[in-house]
C-alpha cells in the first residue's frame, strides 16, 4: 500500500472510531490476469491495469473514497463513514464498468471479457481495533467471490473486534 493511501486508510479508521462510524473497504482483483498477459503480454496487462484502475476511481467513490492499484491486478478502494449498502453502490459500478470496457480476454473461464471479483467489507470500529481486520474480511470477501466463480461481488460486515473474537474462538462466518 503507498503511504498516501496508507495514510488515507488510518485518517478512515480514526475517523470512524471518533465519530462511532462505518468504515468499508472494497478489495477489487481483475480475473485470470494472468492468462491474460500470457495471451496478449505483459504490456497490455500494463496497459488492462491502467485502465481498469481509472475506471475504479471513476465509479463514484463519494465522501472522500480513494482506490489505487496494490500488487499486480489487485485495487484497493477505502470508502470513510460508508456502510456495506453504500460500499456496496460503487462496487457494482466498477463490476459493470470494468465488464463494459469489453477489453477481450481470449484466456478468461469466466467471460470472452475482461471481468473482476470484487470484495467488501465494513465495520464500526472501535478503539484498539485493528484497521487490518477489516483489511482481512475485504480480502476475505474477496476470496469468496473468486471461489464463487468470479465476476461477482462478496461482501462481509462486522464490528471489527467481534470479527477478531470469533476468529479466535473459530466460530467466524464469512461469506
């Protein structure tokens, strides 16, 4: 993560601890990438990174929301004081952007398209919480939308310190 989105993660979380707020997190991954790149190579995996992360950012991200690419086709977008509903609202303008692009994608077991999988979570959190929690469940979510058959959306909300008890006590429900 840069340390300008890292920062806009931590002024998130803090904000969502003082005002007693939701914090939402949307985990995005492009499908089959890496057939992608072995299909068409890896400058236009650049370029498919390039633009579907001006797509993300372009899909609404109200109320101070910011997304920036992570490593290889993984975004993050960090959306402060949105509940699940609202992180909901632009993670499917990015599943339908990105699908709308219709940037063929010969290697895909999922569409002749370029498509992603998309993860959310949200919490309220509270003090001494973990902002990685939260950054777990999208990550989470996320898994379960790619085992699901990609091209969808999964999403998880908790309290992040209820999340981490039943963690610990192995009864946590994701999905």
């Amino acid at each position: 993560m840069s340390p300008e989105l890292d920062s806009v993660t931590i002024a998130a979380w803090e904000s969502a601890i003082a005002g007693s707020d939701a914090v939402s997190v949307v985990l995005v991954e492009l499908d089959d990438f890496e057939r992608y790149c072995d299909n068409y190579g890896p400058e236009a995996g650049e370029v498919l990174r390039g633009r579907s992360g001006a797509v993300i950012r372009g899909s609404g991200l109200a109320g101070g929301g910011r997304a920036q690419r992570l490593a290889g086709p993984e975004f993050l977008v960090v959306l402060p004081g949105a509940s699940l509903d609202a992180a909901r609202v632009p993670a499917e303008r990015i599943l339908r952007a990105v699908r709308d692009l219709e940037i063929p994608n010969r290697g895909s077991t999922v569409s002749n398209y370029v498509t992603v999988s998309i993860g959310a979570a949200s919490c309220r959190p509270r003090p001494g919480d973990s902002r990685g929690t939260l950054i777990d469940a999208g990550a989470s979510a996320l898994w379960t939308a790619k085992r699901r058959g990609r091209n969808r959306i999964a999403a998880y909300e908790s309290n992040a310190a209820a999340a981490a008890d039943e963690a610990v006590s192995g009864n946590r429900h994701v999905g």
